[in-house]
C-alpha cells in the first residue's frame, strides 16, 4: 500500500520538510539548489490551497531583487561586465546572487507548502506527544484567532447600527476602534472565566488524564521515516566527501565523481518524493477504479 506525505504520520511530515528545508539552507551547492526548487515547487502545485498565483508573483519578483541587489551591492569577481557609476558588475557577483536567491525561493516554498499540509490537527498532535497542557494551550490559541476576528466584525456592526462608531475624522475612528477592543478583551475574559469553569467541572484538573491521537505511528509511516531518513544520509554523507564548489574570485562548480551524483540522486529522490508518492496512490486508485 502507498501513502502520501500529508496522509501520513504528522512526525513523518515534520521530519521530511526538515530534511528538505535544512539541506537547502545549509548546503548552498548549486546542483543541489536547482533540485531543491524543482521538487518544492512540484510539491507546491501538487497540493490543494489558496492564494497559490499571488505566492508565486511574490517569488518570482522576490528572486529577481534578490538577482539585481547582489549584483549592485557586491564588486568581487575577475569578469567584469559592465561599469554603472565607476562601479564593476562582475559575472560572479551575478551568480552568487542567482545561487542565493534560487536557495531563498526554495525554501519559501518549502515552508509555504507546510503551511498548506501541516494542518492545525497535525501540530496538535505532535505537541501531545510533548505536553497535554501544551497541546490544550496551543489548540485554545489556534482557535481563538478566527473567533476573535469574527466577534471583533460583530462588535463593531452593533456598533455601527447604534451610531457609536464615527469615522468622520481619524481621531473619532481612533477612539472608536478603542472602544471596540475594550469590549473585545471583557468579552475574552468573561469567554475565559467559562471555560475554566468548564474544564474544572469536566476534570481537567485530575491526575492521569490521556489524550486522544487520531493518527497512529504504524509500519508504513515506519518505513517511509526510515526511506527519507537514509536519502538524506546519503545526502550528507556525500556532501561532506564532495560537493565542491566557490564564487570568488572564479566561479567554479565541480560535479566529476560518483560522490556527487550520488548525493544528488538522493537528494533528488527525496524532494520528489511527495510528487511520486502521490503518483502512486493516484495510479492505484485508478486501478482499483477499473477493477470494480
């Protein structure tokens, strides 16, 4: 059976976007870069969320600033280009900043594509493990954002319906904005107050108390931690014996031996893994379609 990164065991998908991420940080080798962006943005399009157009505008002018700023700023380099105001722009100040900003870019979307798999349940879940008073105060505060913001929108249409609320001039809007926030905080403190009383009458307190997983660590979360785990082994492993590469005062990037294409290949294997596992699942849910 085969199972996708999001479907599996919260600590699974923690362990892979950290795997991803911190080698993309932490080992600016260009090869290894350009893979990283590939595989995170093949996961990003594969998953479900909003606002995924807006993102991707923001990176592609996010990277080419990133592009611009460097070659402007940094004047290392033996080929020079071009003179703006007696200032050299060198080709390896260009590629330096090409590397630095395709690493930045990847892990923003490395970390944007958590925010859409990494649900509110999963973190729950992960912090239970750690601490139930954690766990309960992490949950109460995820859940207090959206019911802030809402009671907030109704406070302020009483408000307005009782012609309290006066935006004519900003001082009168200031002051009525402070009158919507005081009662917001009564309303919060009073909501606290019930739901110590609450969690009082319901045993909170007592000794023992065991806290509900809905997911469970089983073997195929076991084997896919255990997969992901020796890729980036390898990764590391091959990292520290090759992988070498310099921006000044040449530019020089080395990829000549079986320790390179090693660590790449797996490397490679492990970002695309989410994309081919879903692969998987989608062509096993085809096939058992056909079977019916």
């Amino acid at each position: 059976m085969i199972r996708s990164i999001e479907d599996s065991n919260p600590i699974v998908t923690l362990f892979f976007f950290a795997y991803t991420a911190g080698l993309t940080m932490f080992l600016p080798y260009p090869p290894l870069i350009v893979i990283s962006l590939i595989g995170a943005a093949a996961y990003f399009a594969s998953v479900r969320g909003e606002r995924k157009g807006s993102f991707t505008l923001f990176a592609v002018i996010l990277f080419l600033l990133l592009v611009i700023a460097n070659s402007l700023v940094s004047h290392k380099g033996q080929t020079v280009l071009l003179f703006i105001n007696s200032r050299p722009i060198t080709l390896e100040s260009f590629y330096f900043g090409l590397n630095s900003a395709l690493m930045i870019i990847a892990a923003l979307y490395w970390f944007r594509t958590l925010t859409f798999v990494f649900t509110s349940d999963k973190l729950i879940y992960l912090t239970s493990v750690l601490s139930k008073d954690l766990s309960l105060i992490i949950s109460m505060s995820v859940r207090f954002v959206p019911l802030f913001t809402r009671q907030r929108k109704k406070i302020k249409e009483t408000q307005l319906a009782m012609g309290l609320y006066n935006d004519d001039s900003l001082t009168h809007e200031i002051r009525s904005n402070i009158r919507i926030f005081s009662i917001l905080i009564t309303w919060a403190l009073e909501g606290g107050i019930t739901t110590a009383d609450s969690m009082e009458a319901r045993g909170f307190s007592l000794p023992k108390r065991t806290c509900y997983r809905k997911k469970r660590f089983d073997r195929l979360d076991a084997l896919l931690l255990a997969a992901m785990t020796g890729l980036f082994a390898v990764a590391v492993m091959c990292a520290s014996k090759g992988f070498e590469y310099s921006f000044y005062p040449k530019t020089r990037v080395v990829i000549n031996n079986s320790t390179d294409i090693a660590g790449l290949s797996a490397f490679a294997v492990l970002s695309m893994m989410p994309v081919i596992l879903k692969g998987g699942v989608s062509a096993r849910w085809k096939y058992l379609q056909r079977r019916v």
